[in-house]
C-alpha cells in the first residue's frame, strides 16, 4: 500500500487508549490502539480514510483504503464491532 506511516507514533504499550473514529464507507467504530503507528501520508491512489483528534498529537490518519486493500493502525478484533470486516468484504467482492 502507497502509505507512509510512523511507528509506536502515540508512544509505548503504557500510552494504549480507546477513542471513537469515523471511517468514511464505514460510519464510526470503537477503536483500540496498543502501541499504534500513524498514517502520515498517502500516495497514488491510496486515500487516508478516517482520523481522530489526539490530545497529545493533534489530528492524525488512523485507517487508509487502496483498491481492495484496507490499513488501520487499531485493533478492530478486540472491540466486537464487525463493520471495518463487513467492508472489506465488500471491497474484496468488487
């Protein structure tokens, strides 16, 4: 995937937290990040796709689509919440 991204970008495991992002074609999902990167960049046709406003950090890209391919930098297994699954399949199936 055409993305730049920065590791442990929010620090170590200690910093992990829980916030609410908005991905666009998906709505707003429960997110997990333990230890997370960030999405800093995006080129070609790749697109970053949903953000969240950090305390420390300001605004950063948390997840990122290209073609068929999805990137998220949180734990979307831990939370339940099946809409980032769901979307992906119907990505795959396009």
């Amino acid at each position: 995937m055409d993305i730049t991204v920065v590791r442990n970008y929010f620090g170590r495991q200690r910093d992990s937290f829980i916030a609410r992002v908005r991905i666009e074609d998906v709505g707003e999902v429960e997110a997990v990040f333990i230890r997370a990167p960030a999405i800093v960049g995006a080129e070609g046709d790749a697109r970053i796709t949903g953000f969240i406003e950090h305390p420390r950090v300001g605004k950063v890209g948390v997840s990122a689509t290209q073609r068929n391919m999805i990137a998220l930098t949180f734990h979307p297994e831990i939370t339940g919440d099946t809409k980032v699954y769901k979307h992906f399949i119907n990505l795959v199936k396009k």
